[in-house]
C-alpha cells in the first residue's frame, strides 16, 4: 500500500476536461507546465480526479462549483477583482516572487503554496476534498502495561470493541513490533489485509477510505473492529507512517486506540503527542507499581494525560488507590480478574461481554476520554 505523491500511478487517470453542473472536483487554473504536473501528481496521490481549465476566462463558469480552486501563479490577476469564494489556493512554481502577494489578495486566496511543497498543503487541500471529514473529531486513546504481561492488548481491543459497540467506527494501531501482533488477540492473524510492514506512506497523508479498504476487521458481530498489526517478522511502524495514519483516523471521526510498547520509542512518542488518554495498566502488585514508575519516566511530558487502571487481584491487598499513589497518577479504575478472556484469546474468539469486567473497564475509558 503506496500513497505517495512520488507515485505517478495510484489511483484513477486525472480528468482535464471541463467540469459538469454537479460535479464535485476540484478546479485547477493553470497552463500545461511544472505547476499543474505537480498538482496532478499530488492529485493522484490521493486517488483524486481533477477539472482544468487553462485560464480564469474559462474558469469562469466553475468557479464557485468547485469545492477547492488551484490557480497557478502564472494566470492570477494582478488588478482584476473576482467574485470572491472560499477554499483558493494559489500555487507557485518556485520562489514566489513580490507581486504573488498582491495576487493573492485579488484572488481572495488562503493560501499560498510554494513548490516542492514542504508543508504538504497542496496534498492536504486535494486529500480533504476526496474524504470530507468528518464534522466530529476523531479521538485518540493510547494504552500500555506497567510491566510485561499486565494485559494493555487485551484491554485495548476490548477499547476498540466497545467504541464499535457504541455505534462509532474504531481503529486499532498495534504499535508493540515485539508484541507478537495484535491481529492475535482478535483472531484475525488468518485474514488478508495489510499490516505495517505493507503500508509505505512517503507524502506524510493517507485516506481513511483507502485504509479501509486495505485493513483486516475482526471482533465480535456488533464490535467489528479496522486493525493494524505488527507481523510475526519485520520491523515496527515508522514513526511518519503512525502519525499518518492517526490523522486519517481523527479526520475521519474515529475512534484510535493504539497499544504502546512500554518503552515507548520515536514511535509512540508520536502516538502519545497527540493522544487525548493514556492509560496505564498496572497489576495490584508492588513489583508492578515499582515498573510503572519507571515506565512513567519515559512516556514524557503527558503525565496530566495519563490514567492508571489496576488489574487485580492482588496477592497481598493492594488497593487500587495504593497501586494509583504508589505510581502517582490519577485511578481510572479496577479491573478485576476474568478467565474467561484469557480463553477466547487462545481460542481467536475474542468477545468480552459488555458486563463483564473487561467490558466495563472498556467503557470507563472511553467516557474517559470523552470527557477529555
């Protein structure tokens, strides 16, 4: 899975001819040359079909149609004042020179944009036209053990689970390359799809269309769950790949919850720079409270982001509340011991009831992280 502005074959072929009455591609006002390659180039990226016209004359017609207008430097006015409209963009082919600013201002655009695009601002406009984000914000939850073995993969599928069961849509990023793969937990290790070592993502944008049409779903019937699994060989995500896809994800409307290795690496650093939650699972023991605080010191400045859940029992009557002091940030909650899950998980039939203690624990940290 390649979504690259250096690939000049994704997607479908680039329309350049005029636009209908309903259509809905983005205008592109530009001569044949460097500027309007680049734009189809980035257009293609994005599996994005474009209109073109060569000049504003004959733009005219589409101009307040198109839901984004491209104009290349080369054929802005410099004094002739247009209708004004939302969404223009100017693009230059180089080194902008003095007058492009006034240009601009005739044009009424938001922005200008300089080639070779380093900000991503030409592939982010044409990539927001092709996936119209959604109106709600997608949220970003971030879930790791205290020590090895505390149950932070089961806990953030049952997450994934759950936000599905809600009646939102869910993503699950396993971001753990030692973690053996998070396909596991949910029995999918047998279903085609992509994993991370499959996703190539060179133009820092993906779609959250193309993801899904590329990721494995599994859970439970009423928690159908998208996920993106480490594999059983290779490497992790790169640290530009997860944020890109934690991205399409939050424009999407998305729940992400991403399982974190406990050291969390360039990788989960990106993961936990934007996440709204982090939730720490930390069994009721003193060697485990002990571990947190180490894993604490690593995961940086988003302590006021962080949640401890206690998984019990304790062998020696640890409370919650002493397991979240002894650690030092605040409780979320108790998850008590349940059988039950460790079974499904080694039998691939992932299910936690919705009463149950891995399913309530599971709707304590969405709302959670909805009240964030």
């Amino acid at each position: 899975m390649d979504r690259s502005p250096e690939s000049s074959a994704v997607g479908n072929p680039v329309a350049t001819d005029a636009m209908a009455g309903s259509d809905r591609r983005p205008l592109v006002v530009a001569r044949e040359g460097r500027v309007l390659d680049e734009i189809r180039r980035h257009a293609a990226a994005v599996d994005c079909d474009l209109a073109h016209a060569a000049d504003l004359d004959d733009a005219e017609p589409y101009w307040h149609e198109a839901p984004l207008v491209l104009v290349d430097e080369d054929v802005a006015p410099s004094t002739r004042v247009r209708p004004r409209r939302d969404d223009v963009v100017l693009v230059c082919g180089g080194k902008p020179p003095q007058s492009v600013w006034r240009r601009a201002v005739v044009l009424g655009a938001r922005e200008v944009v300089t080639l070779p695009d380093t900000e991503g601002v030409l592939l982010t406009s044409l990539a927001d036209v092709v996936e119209q984000p959604s109106v709600d914000r997608g949220r970003v939850v971030a879930v790791l053990g205290g020590r090895g073995g505390a149950g932070a993969s089961v806990l953030a599928a049952a997450v994934s689970v759950s936000a599905a069961r809600a009646g939102g849509k869910s993503v699950l990023l396993d971001c753990d390359p030692l973690g053996g793969g998070i396909d596991l937990v949910l029995g999918a290790e047998l279903q085609t799809g992509v994993r991370w070592p499959d996703v190539r993502i060179h133009g820092g944008r993906v779609a959250m269309s193309a993801l899904d049409d590329a990721l494995p779903v599994a859970g439970p019937p009423d928690g159908p769950v998208a996920l993106l699994s480490c594999d059983r060989d290779g490497g992790g995500p790169a640290p530009e790949t997860v944020e890109a896809v934690l991205r399409a994800g939050v424009r999407a409307g998305r729940t992400v919850v991403c399982d974190l290795p406990r050291d969390p690496g360039p990788c989960g650093r990106r993961v936990l720079s934007v996440a709204e939650l982090v939730v720490v699972v930390v069994p009721a023991e003193l060697r485990a409270c002990v571990a947190a605080s180490r894993v604490l010191e690593r995961l940086g400045d988003v302590r006021s982001r962080v949640r401890v859940l206690v998984r019990g029992p304790s062998p020696d009557g640890l409370s919650a509340r002493d397991v979240a002091g002894s650690v030092g940030v605040p409780l979320l909650g108790w998850l008590p011991a349940d059988r039950r899950i460790a079974k499904t998980v080694e039998r691939g039939s992932f299910n936690p009831r919705r009463r149950g203690p891995l399913g309530v624990a599971a709707r304590t940290v969405l709302r959670e992280l909805a009240a964030g």
